[in-house]
C-alpha cells in the first residue's frame, strides 16, 4: 500500500512549471506569498516547446533585475523576421526600433529559461517547487475550489491551497476538472517538428519559407535547425502512408539548401507532431480556481507568441493578486480582473492569429500553383517603417505588463 503524505496548506498552489507557472511562482514569491509549484514531470527537459523569448519578455527580465544574466545563458538572437516566398526574399519585421531594452528575439531552450526562474524562485523561502507531482483531481469544499489530489513518487498527496492556478498548458487536467467551457476559435493546421544540422554559409536569421503547397519556418539554434513543417490539420497519416522518402523530397523542394542533410531525418520518430489548437475559456476562473496561460488560451505557434503571452497572464496576475494572496483567500471578483485585463490581448492576438491562418497559411497549404508574393507585400517590405508595425505586434504584444 502507497505511503500517504501528510496534507499540505500554502496559500497558493500552481498547477504547472510551465512558463507561466514558473514565471507566477517566482513573482508571488518575491512578493512574500507563500507558493507551491506542482510539475508532473521529472525535469524540465524536453525538446520542441516554445522557446521564442520576445523583447516583451525580456523587459520583464529586466525589470527583475536578471536580464544580464539571464542573456549569458546559450542562446541566439535575430532582429528581423524574414521570408522567403516562391524564391524570393522579403524582410517583414525590424525590432530595432522597438522602445525596449532589448531590441531582438532571443531564441532559449525552454528547458534553460524554466531553470533560470527556478534558481531564482528557489532563492525566496516562501516559495518551493515539487517535480514529478502529478494533480488527478480537484478538491472542493461547498462549491469553492480548496485544493488538489496529487499523485507523487512517494504515494498520494493532498494540498490544500488558499488559491489554484491552473498553468498546465492547452491539455489542462485543472480545467478539465473545473468543468470549464472551452470556445474553439479553430485552426486548420498542424506542425511537424524536427532538427537539421546547420552549416556555415547558412542563412542565420528567423526564416519562413513558402512554396506551392508548403510552409518551412527554420530557427537557427546554433549547430542546428530547428525546423517547423506546416501541414492541413488531420493529415500526418496520409504522410506516413507516401513513405518517408517523399516527406524528405518535399523539405528539399521548399529549402533546397539542406539537399542531403534531409538524410538525417532516419525515421518518423525523428519527426514530433504537434496538434495545434486555438481556444480559450469563457471564463478563466470559478471561486478559488484561475486559469492562466495555454490553460486558459491556447496559442497557434504562428508568431511564437504563446510564451510571451503566459509570461505577461503571470506578471498581471502577480500585480493584481499578490497583494491580496498575502491576506488570505482571494474572492471570485478580484480572481475576475486577472479575466478582465488579459482577455482583450488575448482575443486580440487570436484575431491576428485566425487572420494569419485565413489569408495566408490555408491558402498556401491548399495551393496547388506556383506562389510569388503580391505587388503591395514586395513594395512594404522594402519600407523600413512598415516593417515596424508587424515588429511591435509580435515583439511587445497588445497590453505589455510590467513588474511592479
């Protein structure tokens, strides 16, 4: 018979060492709010997850104080979003007009970033963080949420919390439990993920690549690319089916330059598939329960902006609710502001996103003629000011949060 832990009782509970759920934790933390972080897995250490770090969320980690230290961590960088479209090269965004610290995307491990908030959340005393803590159930008491089941290495675990955040990503067990209504703003895509080697002479910026039928976007991580291959949603079997040999001829045919490193790529499970989802709840919280982060919206990875976004629920929650954490439990009202000041930039982001899919991404994955882009695209891109506009949309986000 498994061992069963003494309960637990903290103040707030996090459900997730996701970016959001790390990021809160240390910022509640810092506040003096005693946290608990809960993380079903062992490490933090897989591969294929958002790693894009916008200049919004640099800031943060200025504000913080840790932006020196934070960019020793290994690391790339870009200040333009480039694309190639039916061979020819446009430049659509410039950060370094960007009224931030720092004027670039940085290109992190997740797995790096998420140590980096837990060494220093760790330096706190109120705040500790529980890995391989797995949450199966919620616990309720007269129809407010009071806490989790957990499912541990050492048995069964009950924590009791004053407040649960839900910062456990797109497939939320909290939420799911919660019973909250899920809208599917919908998304007619999926991603395979994959890696190929990099060679001198390759290009190094964020590059996008578009041909009849195919999207490439390719991040330069240094010794190798990190390669995102857009594909209709639903159709990953018809793939396997034509054989791997076909799949590598398609790479080849949108980025000719890899030519034989496409060998790499063995077999299929060199090739992550990601199912992509476009949602967010109609309401974020119930009485002792908010969600956050993809538990709350889940991002298409367009734009990379899913991490940035956690990043700034965490801070606006922090500066809303730390305060009041500190003095017990937190009413529905007050967990309703979270809601109220992060649903505008959500939709807002999710507009730009269905906007993106709608008129660029179905039309080019249904494409079955050769692609060139439009007169107007070509005579913009070559505008330095206009390439601020799609710069400030993805580098600062709609309603930037700051540290208080």
């Amino acid at each position: 018979m498994p061992h069963v832990v003494e309960p637990l009782h903290v103040r707030c509970c996090i459900v997730g060492g996701g970016p959001a759920g790390m990021m809160l934790g240390l910022l509640l933390a810092r506040q003096g709010v005693e946290v608990l972080v809960l993380e079903k897995h062992a490490d933090f250490l897989r591969d294929f997850r958002g790693d894009t770090i916008h200049p919004s969320t640099l800031e943060v980690m200025g504000e913080l104080g840790l932006l020196d230290e934070f960019l020793a961590r290994p690391h790339q960088r870009t200040q333009t979003v480039s694309l190639v479209v039916g061979g020819v090269p446009l430049t659509l965004g410039d950060f370094s007009h960007l009224p931030t610290r720092c004027k670039f995307i940085a290109f992190m491990p997740q797995w790096e970033f998420l140590d980096f908030l837990a060494d220093h959340a760790r330096e706190y005393p109120h705040f500790k963080l529980r890995m391989q803590a797995e949450v199966t159930d919620l616990i309720e008491e007269q129809g407010r949420v009071t806490g989790v089941r957990v499912s541990t290495a050492e048995g069964p675990l009950e924590v009791k919390a004053d407040l649960l955040v839900a910062a456990d990503g797109r497939r939320s067990v909290v939420r799911e439990k919660a019973g909250l209504e899920v809208l599917d703003v919908g998304a007619p895509m999926d991603v395979l993920w994959m890696r190929v080697s990099k060679r001198p002479g390759d290009p190094s910026q964020l590059l996008g690549r578009i041909e009849s039928g195919q999207m490439l976007v390719m991040i330069d991580r240094g010794d190798y690319w990190q390669c995102a291959y857009l594909i209709p949603k639903g159709s990953i079997e018809r793939l396997r089916q034509e054989g791997l040999p076909a799949f590598r001829a398609k790479l080849a045919r949108v980025a000719p330059f890899l030519g034989d490193r496409l060998e790499e790529l063995q077999s299929w499970d060199d090739i992550k598939l990601l199912t992509v989802a476009v949602d967010r709840l109609k309401q974020w919280h119930r009485p002792g329960l908010l969600c956050i982060g993809d538990a709350a919206h889940a991002m298409s990875p367009a734009r990379g902006v899913g991490i940035n976004l956690a990043i700034q629920d965490a801070v606006a929650t922090a500066n809303l609710l730390g305060p009041l954490l500190k003095r017990g439990p937190v009413e529905v009202e007050q967990l309703a502001l979270v809601q109220k000041r992060r649903e505008w930039p959500t939709r807002m982001t999710q507009g730009l996103q269905v906007l993106l899919q709608n008129r660029l991404i179905t039309p080019v994955l249904n494409s079955t003629q050769p692609v060139s882009p439009p007169r107007l695209i070509r005579w913009l891109a070559h505008r330095p000011l206009f390439r601020r506009i799609p710069a400030r949309l993805v580098g600062m986000g709609f309603r930037p949060e700051h540290v208080r």
